[in-house]
C-alpha cells in the first residue's frame, strides 16, 4: 500500500528552487572552472613569458659584454701574443676577470682555435684541451659570433658554470682564439628564477634534455630531506615528469613547436600533483618552465564547492522542515551578490592588466569619486614583487606636479593582496596615439614633451629617476575640458639617487624595463642609471612621436641590445613626413647620444629647449580643440577610457 504525502505550496516552491539552484550551480561550475583555467592559463604564460624575456636579457648582457672584451684592442694583442707562446697568461686572465667582474663573472678561459686551454683562472686547466663537449659548444664563436653555453649539471650537488665565449680577432680579422667567461649557475643563472615564484608553491625554473634542474628548486630542503636529486623525474623512479618529458620530445620534433600548456593536474619531481606551462629554447639548449601545486592553482574551484554545498545542505533542511521564510530567502538570495572591496574603494570592471598586477576602474565608497585601483596578483605575491609594488606606490606617492599621475590611497585587502588607488583618467598613451593616428607634428611633440620634462623635473628635483619613461607610461588626457594634458604613468622602476633605495631590491630586478628605451648605460650598468638615463628615454620617445617608427628597427633582443649599445640613430628629420624644425632635430639627437656626458646634462636644459621650439612653432588652442573635437569620441570608445598600465 502506497501512502500519499501532502507537500504544501511553500515547500513544492522550494524544492522546485532546490532544483533550479542545483542547475544553475552545475552551470556556473562548470562556468567559473573554465574560466579559472583561463585566467590560470593566462597567467602562467605571462610568467613564462617574463620569465624567458628576463633570461634572454641576461644572456645577451653577458654575450655583449664578452664581445666588448674581445674587441679591446689591448687585450686582443696581448692574446694574439699569447697564442705565440710569447705573453703572460695569467696576467691576461687577471684583466679579464678585472673587467668583467661586476657583472658576476668568476672564471675565465682563453681558448685557441684548436681546443687548447691557453690560459684560465681555474688550476690545472691551462695547458689542456678543452672537453669536446665544451668545445662543440664554442663552433659559433669559431666563426665569428658571440655564444651563451648553459650551465651542465653533471649530476653533482650544483650545476657548473654558465659561459658566455666571444671570438678574438688578429690584426687581419682572422679569428685566433676565443675568450670564455663564466659564472656559477647558482649565483646569477639561478637568481635570474627566484623572483618568479608566484603563491606558496609555485616556482620557474631551467632544465637540460635530461631533466637536470639548472636553477635552485624552491623544494630544494624537501629534496635533500627526501634524498632525491635535483631532476625532473617522478620520486624513486627513472621516469620523467609529464612536463619534463613533453619538453624534451619537443626538442627535436618535426612539428617545430616547442612549448605546451599542461593544465590536467599530473605529478611532479616530488610527487604532488602540479599544473604547469614549458618552452624548449633550442638557441641555448635548454628548457625553461612555471610549475604550481593543482590544488593552489585551483583552490577557488574547491571553495566554490565547499559554499556550493553548504548552501545545498542548508536549502534542503529548511525543506525537511517544512519553513522558509520568505524574508529569509530574500537575505539569502542578496547574499554575496556585492561588488568587491579594497580599503574604501569598491571595484568595478577591470581595466588594465600587465604582469604582476591588474587594474579597476573604482569609485570611493563615501566620496563617490572614480578612481584607478591597481592590485598585486595573487601569483606576484613574493617579498621581492611585494617590496617593488609597495616602493612604486611610497616613492610616487612623494610627486605632486599635475603632470604626473596622483596616489590617493594604499593597503592590503582580506586576501592579504597590495593594492593603491590613483586618479581615473580620460585619454590615450603615446603608443595608441601614434598607433592609431601616425606620426605627431613638431609643435604637438614639442608641447607634449615640455609636460613630460615638467613631470620628471619634479621627481630630478627628489632625487628620483623614474628609469621606464617610454610611449606606453606616457598619457595624452581629457581632463574636465582640458586637452592635450600630460600625465606620466608607472613608477615601478624608480630609483633613488641617493639613500638607503640607492640599489635595486635585487640583481635580478635590475634587468626590468623596456630595451628600446633603455639608454646604453643602463644595459651596461643597470645600477648605476641617473638622470640622464631619463633624457634618453625621453629622446627615443621624441624620435618615435615624430616618426611614428622606433629608435632602431630589429628583429630580436640581442640585436636590439647591440644597436643601442653602438650603432648611432637616424636623425628624427630623416624619418618624418614633417618638416622638422633643425632645434628640434638637434635636441632629440643629443638627448639619444651614446655617452650620458653628450646628453643634456638635466631636464631643465631639455625644458629650455622646447620652450624655444615652441616659441616660434606654438601648438595652440584651437589646433587642440580642433584634433579633440575631430578624433575623441569617450562615449563610441570607451576602451580608450583607461588609467594606468598594470
């Protein structure tokens, strides 16, 4: 016998909700899970991506470095005499270790075009030939071009040395033998990666074709607490990690790809299960990768389950027992559904993105006044990227001068994430405007880099360098009917030129900045960058406001690096379509010189300058309102209604 049970119209309304919310959670589960492996995917590219630029970099300083060396015509002959039997070995590697020191270099070799070890800093190696291997690594420099050898592990504790080798040259240009610079892979090669490791568990790292770890595991206690060896293999065990693996394949591949996205989680070197993202960089013969714990780089996934559940369970037992209010469903149904909140701010659509952090458009919860909020990504939440943001927004938040953006406020939010706020601006970078519309006329470049110059005097006069002046950090705004006005952006890598900030937070950050508008100096020498390093920067901007091109034209970093460090830049008047006044020309060429002492020596003189520029070429009112009117539409494009670059 079957007994009917009664279901009244409250509880058939609630397990009907009971339905419709399990449906629309199996729905927005799957929704945020895919859109959590986005973001995950995105980031861990960006990181890989920074990461790779930073080696590269590296790389490039030290290949640049060595050929400086080997092109000293001093030292070329005392080599060349030294391939004669007839110079001091020693003292040749003396000077060699003298002058590429600062750079981190400890060892040195001088290398004859047979293989023969002429002279080195390392005992008993003088006198020997070099190792085949070593040896086969050298063939570029043999034929004329600077090489980076990586470091090999070998399977001891550490990995050796990292090489940097450029070819010495005769008199006649014939190659005699070649200088190899190195310096130990744990020292600046490993420092290079640990800076990137985003969360608790995450971590960047390099690794040769048998999976030897190159730079230092984040996991190096748990490695040794365990016995096992620094290597890319599941624990006890021969077999390569998933990543590992794919890695290697890829190395000789016909396809040519050489990177992947491994977002099914999968064990790692010590057994947990990661998430992770590689690329095989055959130039150097290494892999380079970002790992992080699944669970880490899921955890929303499971507290959206965790909530998920316990309102399930919660809807359930107000059904059993046959009550529900009808006030307390509607404080149920209001739950979680407002806006986040950072300090006083509550966020709004996000506006900007880079790679340590992202950027909302805000409005002050009492005030009600729009406002740029720029927070650390969880990922860049370590000492040295915390320590950067904090110093970006401290020493930036010292400026006043209307030509530089404004800090409102500053702190930490429930999730321990850094944040500031800043004035929500109307315009457009430098680099959309001549992206979008060509090159500026001279009066307009004039006028807009006089409100730069008055943007930097102010930091110069704090003792500040902002050191990243470039098209991007540079807006053009709409301020209240105001048109054409500057705002400088991104103080990131500001440095002190005097004080406890004088040196960078590490070597490592030294590194940072765009290379294009890098000034010679600050390759060379990355700590040592004064003001005039800004007046450089500022000149390539000039060049690439009148020209719509950019300083110098390359394919690749290194390239880029070499032409900025010795091939003199066109004049601006060579490249525009504009008549560009012979003052202006002058002037950006100055400010572009090879040796800082042939700049303007400050950014008053600069200042002065264009002040002469603009006198007998104005860039007026009309002809303002006039290009505003004609080109800026805020409402038909409102992605160009944006801050500050993340």
């Amino acid at each position: 016998m079957h007994v009917k049970i009664p279901l009244d119209r409250a509880r058939i309304t609630l397990l009907l909700l009971l339905a419709a919310l399990l449906a629309i959670g199996a729905w927005a589960y799957r929704g945020v899970g895919d859109s959590l492996r986005e973001i995950r995917a995105t980031g861990l590219k960006t990181l890989l991506d920074t990461q790779v630029e930073t080696l590269e970099q590296w790389i490039a300083e030290g290949r640049n470095e060595a050929a400086r060396l080997a092109a000293d015509p001093d030292l070329a002959d005392a080599i060349a005499r030294l391939v004669r039997g007839d110079a001091d070995g020693k003292r040749i590697i003396e000077d060699l270790l003298h002058e590429a020191g600062r750079i981190g270099i400890t060892a040195a070799h001088v290398i004859d075009a047979q293989g023969a070890i002429l002279a080195s800093s390392m005992a008993g190696r003088a006198g020997r030939g070099a190792t085949p291997d070593f040896f086969s690594h050298l063939a570029p420099a043999l034929s004329g071009q600077p090489v980076f050898v990586r470091p090999r592990h070998g399977g001891g504790a550490q990995p050796g040395h990292a090489w940097v080798a450029a070819p010495v040259r005769a008199g006649n240009g014939r190659i005699i033998a070649v200088i190899a610079l190195g310096s130990p892979a744990e020292q600046r090669f490993a420092d290079l990666f640990k800076v990137a490791r985003p969360g608790e568990t995450g971590e960047s790292f390099a690794f040769d074709a048998e999976g030897w770890l190159l730079s230092e595991s984040r996991h190096a206690e748990a490695l040794r607490q365990r016995g096992l060896a620094p290597r890319l293999l599941l624990p006890d065990s021969d077999t390569p990690t998933r990543l590992a693996a794919a890695a290697v394949a890829a190395r000789t591949a016909a396809d040519g790809i050489r990177e992947g996205l491994l977002l099914t989680p999968y064990p790692g070197y010590l057994g947990r299960e990661v998430v992770g993202v590689w690329r095989w960089l055959p130039g150097h013969d290494i892999g380079v990768a970002v790992e992080m714990a699944a669970a880490e780089a899921f955890a929303p996934l499971f507290y959206l389950q965790l909530g998920f559940g316990a309102v399930l369970i919660l809807m359930l037992g107000i059904w059993l027992s046959g009550f529900l209010p009808p006030q307390t469903l509607a404080a149920l149904l209001r739950r979680g559904g407002g806006a986040r909140q950072l300090g006083p701010y509550r966020l709004g659509r996000q506006i900007g993105e880079g790679a340590i952090s992202n950027v909302y458009l805000a409005q002050h919860r009492l005030l009600k006044r729009p406002a740029a909020v720029k927070v650390l990504k969880q990922q860049s939440t370590s000492d040295e990227w915390t320590a950067r943001f904090q110093r970006e927004v401290q020493l930036a938040s010292q400026l006043s001068h209307p030509n530089t953006i404004t800090i409102y406020d500053y702190g930490s939010g429930a999730n321990s994430e850094f944040w500031y706020a800043m004035e929500y601006l109307e315009g457009l970078s430098l680099a959309d405007l001549v992206e979008r519309y060509g090159p500026v006329p001279p009066a307009r470049t004039a006028y807009i880099l006089r409100q730069v110059c008055a943007s930097l005097w102010e930091a110069h006069s704090c003792g500040l360098v902002h050191r990243d002046i470039k098209p991007q950090n540079v807006m053009l705004c709409d301020i209240r009917g105001e048109r054409d006005v500057v705002k400088v952006l991104d103080f990131g890598l500001v440095k002190q030129m005097s004080g406890e900030q004088t040196r960078d937070l590490t070597s490592t950050m030294r590194i940072l900045g765009t290379p294009l508008y890098m000034s010679p100096e600050r390759i060379r020498h990355p700590g040592d960058a004064d003001a005039r390093a800004d007046i450089y920067a500022l000149g390539a901007v000039g060049f690439h406001l009148l020209t719509g091109k950019r300083l110098f034209e390359t394919e690749t970093d290194h390239d880029l690096t070499y032409q900025v460090l010795h091939v003199v830049p066109p004049l601006a008047s060579s490249c525009s379509p504009f008549a560009v006044p012979a003052e202006l020309d002058a002037l950006i060429g100055r400010c572009v010189e090879k040796d800082p002492a042939a700049r303007p020596q400050n950014i008053a003189e600069v200042a002065s300058a264009l002040d002469g520029v603009l006198v007998h070429l104005p860039w007026t009112r009309p002809q303002i309102d006039a290009w505003w009117s004609k080109h800026w539409v805020p409402e038909d494009h409102p992605e160009r209604r944006f801050s500050s670059r993340a």
